[in-house]
C-alpha cells in the first residue's frame, strides 16, 4: 500500500485536505493528517506533535508540499528526501525551483529525483495522478 504525507506549509486548509482525500481517493494511505486547527496563524506546534508527525513522514512512500513554504517545510523536504521513495513539490511560479534565494533552497532546485510541477495547489490531485499513475489503483 502507498502511504503519502502532505506538508501543510502555505496552504490553506480546504487545499490541504483536498490533497488529502484526492490521495485517500487513489488508495493511498496516510500515517499523519494534520488538524483544522494547525492551520490557524496563531497555532503553535507542540513537541508531542511535532514527533508524530516526523515519525509518520519517515514511514511514507511520498511526501507532497506546496511552495513556497516556512522555515520548517525545508526542514520537512530535507527529511523526506532522505527517507521517502517520491518527493513531489509543485508552485504556483517557477521561480521556486531555480537556485536564486541562496544555499538553502538549492535542493529545491537542483537534487535529483525530486518531482516539480508548476501549478496551483488546486490542480495538484490532478498532476499527482498523471506523475503517479503506476501507484493509482483506481487509473483508468
């Protein structure tokens, strides 16, 4: 069974959870859904939480973040290159995968076997279904 996370860095929660289910929907499974709440601007993450959900990113198949994110979804890709099959990451501009920030966005731009999409986090359903059609049970 493939098992998938979704960072919650930028996004809004209703393009959040609509990752999620699209995911649920292909038969996917996921470890870790991160709350309604923690997507609130005042939300603090706690120790306990924050182990949980490192602990459900290093049992994932793929992991899937929208940029631009914060300082913590870096932290979330650079785990997830080193411990995920797929890493996928999709912008709205592409000017998130080019190396023009700085150092620390070079992986972003320049690691192999990193997935890029240029889209909105609304199409990403779709572009996950045609990058991972072979993991889709229910592909036509």
């Amino acid at each position: 069974m493939t098992t998938f996370y979704v960072s919650p860095s930028s996004m809004s929660y209703p393009n959040y959870l609509n990752i999620c289910n699209a995911c649920a929907g292909f038969g996917w499974h996921s470890p870790w859904v991160w709350s309604r709440e923690s997507f609130r601007p005042d939300y603090l993450v706690y120790p306990k939480t924050l182990t949980q959900s490192i602990k459900a990113l290093a049992r994932v198949d793929i992991f899937i973040a929208c940029l631009p994110g914060t300082g913590s979804t870096l932290v979330e890709i650079g785990l997830a290159y080193i411990t995920c099959e797929e890493v996928f990451l999709c912008a709205k501009n592409p000017v998130y995968f080019q190396q023009a920030i700085g150092l620390g966005d070079a992986h972003l731009a320049v690691l192999p076997g990193i997935r890029r999409a240029v889209c909105p986090p609304e199409e990403v359903p779709m572009v996950l279904r045609s990058e991972y059609c072979h993991l889709v049970k229910n592909a036509l």
